[in-house]
C-alpha cells in the first residue's frame, strides 16, 4: 500500500470512525453516571431510529437539511475559507422560497417549483456574496462577516414577516399546491413500493433528499472534473502558490461563496417547500451551525458529509426517542464529542500516516 493511500485512509476514514466511537464511549459513561444503562439507551437510540420505516423517514428528513449545509460550509473549506454563515444563509434562502410561492399563486408546478429552488438558491448565494466580496476586495475576516451576516439575515427575515405573516402567528401563508416538494412516501409509491411507503408517510422526509444527493454529486465532480474546482482546491491549499501559477484567488473565494451559499438557501427548501409547505421564523434551529460539524466529520468531502449528515439524522431522531430513558441533551454531547475527538485525533493520525514501511 502506498503512503498515499495510507494516509488517504487514516486520515479520511479511520479518524472519523475512531471519533464516533470514542464519543459513544465517552457518551455511555455520562449515562451511566444518571444511573442508565448505556447498552439500552444506545439499542433504543439506534433500534427506534434505524429499525422501521418511519424511524428512516425522520433520520432522512433530518439528515437532509444537514447535508446541504455540510456540503456549503465544506466547499468554503476546500478554497481554505470558513463559512459561519450557513445558518442565515439557510434562512434567508426558506424566505426566497416562501416568497417566490406565495407572489405567483396560480403558476403550474413546472414552473413555481424549480422558480423556489431558484429563489431559494440565488437567496443564500446573494448573502454569503457579501462574505466573498469583503473578503476579496478589502481582506476582512470571513469568520467575522459570515458570523454577522447570520444576524443581518434574522433582522431581514424578522422584518420582511411583519408584513408576510399571518396575524398573530409567525408563519406565512400556506403556500400553493405546485410549490410543494413532492413527499419521499408519495415518490415511492409511484415506484410501486406502497410498504415502504406506509411506513415513511408519517415522517416529513421528501424529495429534497434527492436534492441533497444530486447536489453531493454535482460537487464532486465540480472539484475533481472542473477546471474552476481545480483551482479553488489549489486556492485553499496555499494562496501563494495558487497566485503564482496564475490563478485569481479573488475570483475563487468569491466563488466558494456564492456556491456555499446556494447549497445552503438550498438546505431551507427541505422545510419549507417539502414539509410544513410555508416559512415559519427560527425554522433552521441550527442546521447551519450542526453543518459545521457534518463537514468536519464527512473530511469536507461530498461522500463523507452525506455519511456524516446521516449519522447526525440519526441522533437528532434518537434523542427524541431516548427522552424518556436520559435527557435528549445527550445528542448535543454526542455531537460536541464527536467533533473534540475527530480534531485530537486527526494530528495522531496524520503522523501515522506519515511514518514509512520498514
């Protein structure tokens, strides 16, 4: 095996994995000490979440916003940037959408579905641009920008619905029937599988889902098969040396947010057209931020971040279900440690990779 290859796999899928253990492990103490058996809690967590349709259903229908955020906050980090801003860019993409909806009522499906996608997408885009833009013409912070933005988006969104939302609620209008994504049980009973379908129908899981694929797909090949992907790898990996060989880091960092941005506007349109069909204030409940971790567990690659997407799916659902048994804060801690043990561990599995076969 080559070192290449080696460190390939230490780096990209033994770490990760490694993570998620110690973190199920460190998670089964803390249960233990509130007097729960770690074995049960766990087999209930994953057993209610991964053994029925249902439980399918509501780990996809999480996973699904996730990995559209995982996917905009790991392009920026491919091109070397860091997006904090998925969680308002998430927002003011649902908005975009709702809006696109409710302003042509009477539009058919062919066009008021993919003109909410559009809107939903060129919403996150617009407002991670600023992001992009202020960090290529005046060198200021992304971290910063992307941060604030997040409550620029908020005061944006709060005031647009105190004109949009129905009285004494926080929610728009319904939207029109041809908006609406098409539901995952209704796509898979027009494949003929009305089993499966029964037992997902209860679960808000629905097309967006294919969006999240198609859109890892498009991703990767974008970096690996595109010339501009190319170079926005070689811009994250040293600007200098980018610069040197003639490539416009400006341009690239530009880029990585309006497509970071459109992947999470994207992440809106799970909720917004395909579940609860209207905009309801504080609806991403921190998908943008959870983003973060999925695409520093997924190694910011498009296959891992849908892997990581899922498994935090899965532990949203599950601490719902576990409630009972231990306070549902134990996903927050399963996430935290996750994360704490992927960043220890990966300069001991980077030294690994490096040492040479004797």
């Amino acid at each position: 095996m080559s070192a290449r290859t080696r460190a390939f796999l230490l780096e990209s899928i033994a770490a990760p994995l490694a993570s998620v253990a110690f973190a199920l492990v460190a998670g089964g103490v803390l249960i233990l000490i509130a007097g729960k058996n770690p074995l049960s809690v766990y087999a209930l967590l994953f057993g209610e979440t991964l053994g029925s349709a249902y439980g399918i259903g509501q780990m996809l229908a999480k996973a699904t916003p996730l990995a559209l955020t995982g996917l905009s906050v790991a392009v920026c980090f491919r091109a070397g940037l860091f997006n904090v801003g998925a969680e308002g860019q998430m927002t003011i993409g649902g908005l975009c959408a709702a809006m696109a909806g409710l302003a042509f009522p009477h539009a058919p499906a062919w066009v008021l579905l993919p003109l909410g996608l559009a809107a939903a997408a060129a919403g996150g885009a617009a407002t991670a641009s600023l992001a992009g833009w202020l960090k290529s013409t005046r060198g200021v912070h992304e971290v910063i920008t992307t941060l604030m933005t997040n409550f620029i988006a908020a005061a944006i969104a709060g005031e647009l619905m105190g004109r949009l939302a129905v009285a004494a609620t926080v929610r728009t209008e319904t939207l029109p029937e041809a908006a609406w994504l098409p539901r995952l049980a209704d796509l898979l009973a027009g494949v003929g599988l009305s089993g499966l379908a029964a037992g997902v129908r209860a679960s808000p899981a629905n097309a967006a889902l294919f969006l999240a694929i198609a859109s890892a797909v498009g991703i990767a090949f974008f970096l690996q098969r595109t010339r501009a992907g190319f170079e926005l790898r070689v811009a994250g990996a040293s600007p200098a040396a980018a610069a040197t060989a003639g490539v416009e880091v400006a341009r690239t960092t530009r880029l990585a947010f309006l497509i970071g941005g459109a992947l999470a506007g994207l992440a809106g349109t799970s909720y917004v057209l395909g579940h609860k069909h209207h905009y309801e204030t504080g609806f991403a409940a921190g998908a943008g931020f959870v983003g973060i971790a999925v695409a520093l567990l997924g190694r910011n690659h498009p296959g891992g971040v849908l892997l990581a997407a899922l498994l935090f799916g899965t532990l949203a659902h599950g601490g719902l279900v576990v409630n009972a048994e231990v306070s549902s804060e134990i996903v927050t801690v399963l996430q935290a440690l996750v994360i704490l043990f992927l960043i220890g561990s990966l300069p001991a599995f980077q030294a690994l990779a490096r040492r040479r076969p004797a």
